[in-house]
C-alpha cells in the first residue's frame, strides 16, 4: 500500500495537522496529531506562563500579633486579585498549610488575611517559601507565590 501526502495544513492553535492523503484510488481526509506539533504547542504556550518564583506585585504586607498574642495575623497583596471561590485559600509556609482567614480590611479582592496559631507560627523558619493557592486545587493552576518568610 502507497500513501501519497497531497496537502498538509498544520493548525498552531489545536497542534493538529490535517492531511490530504491518496490511497490507491479513494481520497480519504485523515486527522493526525503529531508529536512534534504538540510538544511545539505546549512550549509556545508554557513561555506565556509567570515564572514560579515570587512576582514582584504579590507582598506580605505585615505580619501582626493579635491582642492576646494568641494569633499572628498574616496580610498577603497581589495586583493579580484573589476570586470569591466556594472553596477556601489556604497559605503555605514552608511545608505547613494554614486555613483560617478572614476578610480583608476594606473588603478588597486584591488582599487576603491568615490567622495563625502564634505557636505555629514561631515553629516557622525565617526563608521558608511563602504562597497562596486554593482548597482542591490539585493542579495548583491558582498560585500566588511571595518569595521567603521574613522574620
């Protein structure tokens, strides 16, 4: 059996490249992905992408005690704006994962606000890595990161 390739049109938006092809006497129209165009695809699409290291508009903006010292406060900025999401924002210091938060001073989408056991919070290393993502987000597709704890 001889295939001979008539046309080939390669589409960068899907990666797809769809051929024209003759065997024996039927044309048949056939759609293959190719590896390459894929792997082309997903570079193109990955050089878009921020890099993993802390973006210069995401901050710690204070770190306070709360009244009793029982609770540290930890305030947390983006120019990138945190969604109103079923699911909870969880920080991430080091290898410690804290869940409780409250509202931001002001309401504002761009800030959130961790509660931290102040315990916890001492256990913690000064240069530990310091991000934002969401409850369930597996992919971690919604990351802030904010570069090391400073104490």
């Amino acid at each position: 059996m001889q295939i001979t390739v008539i046309r080939s049109t390669f589409s960068a938006a899907s990666g797809l490249t769809l051929l024209q092809s003759r065997d024996s006497n039927q044309h048949r129209y056939t759609l293959h992905t190719l590896l390459l165009s894929a792997c082309a695809a997903f570079v193109l699409f990955t050089a878009t992408v921020p890099a993993t290291a802390a973006d210069a508009a995401n901050k710690i903006t204070a770190i306070t005690p709360t009244a009793s010292r029982s609770e540290v406060h930890v305030h947390v900025t983006s120019s990138k704006r945190f969604p109103a999401r079923a699911m909870r924002p969880l920080l991430h210091i080091g290898e410690k994962t804290f869940r409780k938060s409250i509202a931001a001073p002001g309401g504002g989408v761009n800030e959130l606000v961790f509660i931290l056991p102040a315990d916890e919070y001492a256990k913690l290393n000064a240069g530990d890595a310091v991000s934002v993502s969401y409850e369930g987000d597996r992919l971690n597709q919604k990351n802030w990161k904010f570069g090391a704890l400073q104490k």
